[in-house]
C-alpha cells in the first residue's frame, strides 16, 4: 500500500474495521507518520491500545504498539493516562513504546510509573532468559525521565552508569546531563563517540544530540560515522542552543558551521 493512498477518513476507517490486521497496523502507522491530529483519530488510536485480536508470536500486540507510538508523536494528552496503562503490561515492546510516547508527550504525571519501573536498580536489569532484550526497556524510560527532567529520579539514575550494556549506560549519562548539567556525564558520552563498535558510536551521536551537551560539538562532527547521523546530532545541539538564547550567539554559528562542512 503506497502512503499517499490513504486519506485520513480511510485511515481511520482502516484502523476502526476488525477483518484485516495488516491494515489497522499500517493505519495506526500512517496515523502517527503524518501526525494526523483529528480528534477521531485520536479516538481510533486509544481503541487500538485496547485491541486483543492482533497478537505477535511472542505474544505481543503489534496494533496496540503501533498505536502508542502514533499517540507520542500526535501530542494529545488525552493519551498520558492510557500510555501508562501500557507500561505494566506483560509486551516488552508495547512498554518500550509507551515510556518512548510518554517522553515525547511530556506530560509530568508520567514519572511516577516510569521511575517505579527501575524498582530493582541495576541488579534486576538482566536478559530475561530465551528473549533478547532485558526485564524492562531501561534505555526508552531513563531517556524519558531525562526528558521529562525527573530530577528526583538522579539517584535511582545514577548505579545505571555501570551496567553491563553500553547503551544503558550512554543513556543513564544523557538523561543524567539533563537533570544535573553536570559535564562529568556529558564526557562520558564523548569518550564513547571513540569506540571501536559503529553501532554503539551511532547510540553517543543520538544520546549527545539529545541531552544538549555543548561541548560535544567538534566531537561530534569528527566521529568516524554517518554524515547523515552526524547532521541529526548536531541539529540537536543547535535546537537546544537555539531554545535558550534570544539572539544568534557565537556558539550556534560555530555548530551551523561544523554542519555545513558535513554537507
């Protein structure tokens, strides 16, 4: 199905009817894809986070994912308190899509039931056995509550910075930066823009551009990685910088510049 056969109304309907799954999936995706915030797709959305028809063979519920995920981008509070619903369900996934709409939604009444999620610290936070993922998305709701500036989550943040995944860590330093400011975590994810493994110095690039970390500018646009990746990390930086300065300063001009030798 090509994205520009759909109308909103046939989007919706889509997501409504009950006899193809495959097209409730894509219309929950088209949804949140071009940020279709009319109130009955909204409704169309929360009714699919509700779904029990389309089940993934782990056991999940592909729709109600897809759904949540919509639900972040469309910034309709009406969500916040069925997202949270999401976040005690047995789907890893859905949870992870949840706390990941619950950040972008920013709406502070989520900290609470993300925060309670790192009940455990650091010593629950293992592989859960025959799955290929941990006993939470610690990565989707440390970043959250980064976002959310859960400052009287630091604490419960903090031990995150030692465990044994390297992204865990970069995100417990990005969502540490936010909530203190202090440069210590900010380094921490430059030092990692230096490892050997492409992947994990992709993972610094989207953390540094997230936290706003200043500093991190040239390092960011001397990693050996994706221009393109680059390009979005540095954007980061300057949305930051722009969001709190009234006038052009020296420091944005100097990140527009990096950017453009990249281009």
């Amino acid at each position: 199905m090509e994205e520009n056969s759909l109308t909103v109304e046939k989007a919706i309907a889509n997501l409504q009817q009950t006899e193809d799954l495959g097209q409730r999936y894509y219309a929950a995706w088209w949804l949140g894809r071009f940020r279709v915030k009319d109130l009955a797709a909204i409704t169309a959305l929360l009714e699919a986070l509700e779904d029990c028809e389309d089940r993934a063979p782990d056991g999940g519920y592909p729709l109600r994912r897809n759904a949540a995920r919509a639900l972040g981008k469309l910034g309709n509070t009406q969500a916040v308190e069925p997202l949270i619903g999401c976040l005690s369900n047995p789907d890893y996934y859905l949870r992870e899509a949840a706390a990941q709409a619950l950040e972008m939604l920013q709406d502070p009444r989520a900290i609470p039931p993300l925060q309670e999620l790192l009940t455990g610290g650091v010593a629950a936070a293992q592989i859960v056995p025959g799955k290929p993922h941990l006993t939470q998305p610690y990565e989707a709701i440390i970043e959250a509550l980064g976002t959310l500036k859960a400052t009287n989550a630091i604490s419960t943040i903090e031990p995150f910075l030692e465990h044994f995944i390297p992204k865990v860590q970069y995100a417990a330093a990005r969502a540490l930066y936010q909530l203190t400011e202090n440069p210590v975590y900010g380094e921490m994810l430059v030092k990692a823009l230096t490892t050997n493994e492409l992947q994990l110095r992709r993972s610094a690039l989207i953390d540094l551009g997230a936290s706003g970390y200043l500093p991190s500018a040239e390092a960011i646009a001397t990693t050996f990685a994706e221009n393109s990746l680059k390009l979005l990390s540095l954007k980061g930086l300057l949305e930051y910088q722009l969001s709190h300065e009234p006038n052009l300063s020296p420091r944005s001009i100097e990140i527009m510049q990096l950017m453009d030798g990249l281009l």
